[in-house]
C-alpha cells in the first residue's frame, strides 16, 4: 500500500493517513509498525533493495556477465511498473533540499556506480575488453541509460523497450573494445 502511494503520489504528496487507510490500519495503527512517514519511507526503500539484492544471489556475476544481469534486471523491471514507478518518482523528488530519501539515493547511486566500475574492471582483467576503457564513464552512462529508459517507458510503456535498447547502448559502448573475433 506504502509503495502505490508513494509511487503516484510522491513523497511529499503520500499522506499517513491514505497509505493506513488502504492497508486497512488506522493512522496510529500504522505509527505503530513505523514510527513517521519518513521510516516508513526507508522501509519501503529497504525491501525495494532488498528484493534486487535476493535475485543478485549469493554472489554477483563477474565482468560481462553483471552487465548482461543488469539488462535481465531491466526485463524484469517492465513487468514491475509499480516499483519502477516508486524509484522513478522518489529518485527525482530526492534531490530536493531537505528530502528525506536523498542520502539513500546518493548512496545507492555511489554504490551502484561502484558495482558496475567494478565489473568493467574485472571484464578488462579477464580479457573481455580492452583496458583502455574509461570504466567510470561507461559505468555512469550505463546507469544514465538505465534511468531515463524507466522515464519513457512509464509515460509511454508501448513505446520503449527498456531490455533490448539497455542491451543496444551497452553494446555500443563496449564495441570499440572487445577483442577481435577470431
């Protein structure tokens, strides 16, 4: 219930009192289980996360391998219009002064980054690409591509394929480095 209304109403806009009455609380019902609307908001934010990190596994995949998990990430998400809709709207609303959600989105932000930097690296270490890739550019466009496809598609889902044109920019930002095909 916290997650519809905060993902078509906003942080700012969601009330309390909405959120507990479609999950069948009363407000102080709800207060109860999280003490303000803005652990609430964390909470929402943490199973979000938390349910990504569940389908990552026990360990993430290697190189290549985790960018090609990022476009199966982007699949599943076209079937999710409503968490995708919660990141969209709480992620742009974060960088508002005073949002409470900001230093989540920072971080989560940083640390994506981090993962996927990682991953070129270790793609280059492997021989998959060539080392002279700038890996925190490309990490950073990847993740840019990522985003922005979620915008599109949420106003015009028939329109964009968030899968296959993930699949096309990363593709095209590595195609310059693989090694040549024997």
């Amino acid at each position: 219930m916290a997650v519809d209304t905060f993902a078509t109403r906003g942080y700012h806009n969601a009330s309390l009192a909405e959120i507990a009455e479609r999950a069948g609380l009363t407000q102080a019902g709800l207060l109860h289980h999280f003490r303000s609307k803005t652990a609430l908001l964390s909470s929402v934010l943490e199973l979000r996360d938390s349910s990504e990190i569940e389908q990552l596994g026990p360990e993430r995949p290697r190189g290549l391998a985790f960018l090609n998990h990022l476009v199966d990430t982007v699949r599943r998400n076209a079937e999710r219009e409503g968490i995708v809709r919660l990141y969209t709207v709480l992620s742009a609303e974060s960088v508002t002064e005073g949002h409470p959600a900001q230093s989540f989105f920072r971080e989560r932000y940083d640390g994506l980054r981090a993962l996927v930097t990682e991953a070129l690296c270790e793609a280059c270490d492997l021989g998959e690409v060539h080392a002279e890739l700038d890996v925190e550019g490309v990490a950073a466009a990847v993740i840019a591509v990522m985003d922005g496809l979620q915008v599109q598609w949420l106003l015009a889902p028939a329109s964009v394929d968030m899968a296959a044109t993930t699949r096309r920019v990363i593709d095209a930002l590595l195609a310059d480095l693989l090694p040549a095909q024997d």
